[in-house]
C-alpha cells in the first residue's frame, strides 16, 4: 500500500501548488471607471489605497488587510473615529500603514506614496482629477493608477468600481457577488416605484454638520441628489445646486419639501450638530434631529408637519453599502410600497458577510424614534 501513500502524498502536493498558482501575479490589463486600460499584475501584492477604504476590504476579503502599504485616511478616520478603532482592534496591522496625507487639503504627499514601492494605486475619480501633474510621478515611476467611483452614486459606476477593486485584488468572484445583491437593491426599487406610478415626493437633504442655526450642503446631481433620483423623489435642491453646497432658506420654503433627511457622522464640532453612527445612541440621534425641525419657517413644511424627517449616516454613502440608505430612502419616499425592507438589516448584514468588524449604534432614524423608515 506504499503506492497509494506515495500517491496521496503527490496528489496532495500538486493540489498545493495549484492552490498557490493561484495566488501568483499575473499580467492582467484592467479597464477603470474613466475607460482606461491600465496595464498591472494582478493580485497586486503592494497596494496604495487612497479613497474606499471599506469598499476596498469588503471585495479584498481578510488578505486585503495585509497588502495595504499606504493610505489616504485622514477623511476616514477624522470622521468615523470609532469605526477606524474597531478595524485596528481587528486588524493591528492598520495602524503601522503609513498614512500619505489627503488629497482634499492638498496634504497628499507623492513623496511618501513613492516611498511604500506599490505595486498599484487606487485613486478616487475626484482625487485623479485633484491631483494633476502629480500624477505623472507615480506613473513614471512605474507605478499603475487605476480611478474608481462611488461618489457619483449612479448604479453604473458602483458596480464598475466593484468590478476593478475585483480585479486588482484577485477577488473577481466575491466582487460579482457584491455588485450583484447591490444591483438586485436598485432594482427592486426602481422597478417598484416605476410599476406604482407615483407623484413624485418633493425631497431635501443636508448634511447636518453646522447644526440648525446655519444651512450646510445640499445635493444636486451627485451622492445623495442621485440616491434621491434612484429612490424615485424629486430632489428639490437640484434646480439650485449642480454638486453640493448650501440652498437659500427662501428657496426650501418655497419648494415646500415633504421628505427631509439629516446626514450626519459620529465625530462633530459642533454640540448641536448631527450626531449619528457607531455607538451613537437613537436618543441622541433624536435630539438632535428635533433641533433641525425647529428652524425658522420649518414648522409649516409639510415633512415636518407630517413627521416625515429622517436622520441617516453620512458615512455609508459613497460606497458599495448605500444600498441599505437607498432601501432607507425609498421607504420614506413610498411607505406602502417597500413595507418588506428591513435597511438596517441590510446595513448590518454586509458586514457580517464581508467584513471584520460588526457595528453597534444608530444609523437611520426618523423623528418620532423609528428605525423602519
């Protein structure tokens, strides 16, 4: 019977080798969200990740977290604090990867990208645009830059961007499985408000950073402003804000909006600002949400006086994971419609299934204390 222990011993070192072929670097020409084939190899090993930090490890999977040598975090971790402590808890390695400043206060330094000698970086659509002839450093160090984008919000680039990060870490089938439960959300959506042939609800979003004694930005036809368009609502601010920015008071008063939702993060400078997120208890959220209701004039819109104000995460937009915010919208916008949704489920239930850390807090909420939409 030595042959048959010879032969289980081969056939258990070949299945070894194929295991680890797999693994191996390979020439691969991948095509980014701006239509631009970028030559690398693929699964690349060094990986500079400036933007996506989550969507990133959610397709990357556990070996992703070992193959960031720097990173861009200083919006993240300025923002969602206590998130960024969970992901180090988990995953210690994190906080040894050198951070290379941030393109949007222009403390980006190509200098210390240079110095992690990656084997790719990953830049966001808007910090390509940003960075300029910075840009042609990295590349003629030889260094590829692939460009993807959730700030858009449009069901086309979300799942494109899925697709690259896919490739770019090996993860092709795990990232056709996330593009895949996100499309069948926007779907699910679309197709019901489509079939129900509604007038459309007058909607306005702000990100309640300031607190309600100064207006913050509003969305036009980008991040919230497309999710509003997505969930079928008719967003009242587009006719006055292209990107983002601050409506006039007179102009929201005169659009009389019947759906309003607060965006907000943990980590706020302001005592009456909108607090919400990891750790973050609802009767905080709630508070804070009434605050904004009590603005000069807001007592005759008809979402305040029909209760239909909403506090929401900032943090989950931009990524792969609005679509519990976008199941969270439409049912604000069409209760009857999309009773069967459970968005905080959806919320949750991604990071059980693709990521390390499992948060704990408040991240939608209506105003008489509803997590349901």
């Amino acid at each position: 019977m030595s042959w048959l222990r010879t032969l289980s011993r081969v056939s258990a070192l070949f299945a070894l080798c194929a295991t680890a072929s797999l693994a191996v670097a390979k020439p691969v020409v991948v095509e980014d969200v701006l239509g631009r084939k970028v030559k690398m190899d693929a699964p690349a090993k060094r990986i500079l990740l400036c933007f996506y930090i989550e969507d990133f490890f959610a397709v990357g999977g556990d070996k992703s977290f070992d193959r960031v040598v720097g990173m861009s975090r200083g919006w993240f971790v300025k923002s969602r604090p206590a998130t960024w402590a969970m992901y180090v808890a988990r995953k210690p390695q994190l906080a040894r990867v050198p951070d290379l400043g941030n393109v949007q206060d222009q403390t980006f330094s190509v200098e210390k990208a240079l110095a992690t000698r990656p084997d790719v970086a990953i830049l966001a659509d808007w910090q390509y645009k940003a960075l300029g002839p910075d840009l042609a450093r990295l590349e003629s160090a030889g260094i590829p830059v692939v460009v993807i984008d959730y700030n858009a919000q449009t069901l086309e680039r979300h799942l494109a961007s899925t697709r690259v990060l896919g490739e770019v870490t090996g993860e092709t089938a795990r990232a056709q499985r996330i593009a895949a439960d996100y499309r069948q959300v926007v779907d699910t959506i679309t197709q019901r408000v489509a079939k129900a042939k509604r007038p459309q609800p007058r909607v306005y979003i702000e990100l309640g950073d300031k607190g309600p004694a100064e207006y913050s930005y509003t969305y036009g036809k980008n991040m919230w402003g497309a999710m509003v368009q997505l969930a079928g609502g008719n967003n009242v601010a587009a006719p006055f804000v292209e990107s983002w920015g601050a409506i006039h008071p007179e102009q929201l008063m005169a659009s009389k909006p019947e759906v309003i939702l607060i965006a907000g993060y943990e980590n706020v400078s302001s005592p009456t600002a909108m607090q919400i997120g990891q750790a973050i208890p609802a009767g905080n959220v709630q508070q804070r949400l009434k605050g904004f209701t009590q603005r000069a004039g807001w007592a005759g819109l008809p979402a305040v006086k029909n209760g239909r104000v909403h506090a929401v995460y900032h943090g989950a937009t931009r990524s792969i994971m609005d679509a519990a915010l976008l199941q969270y919208l439409a049912k604000t916008l069409y209760p009857d419609l999309f009773k069967d949704l459970d968005p905080t489920a959806t919320y949750l239930g991604f990071y059980q299934r693709y990521l390390p850390i499992r948060p704990q807090g408040t991240f939608m909420l209506s105003v008489n204390g509803s997590t349901k939409g």
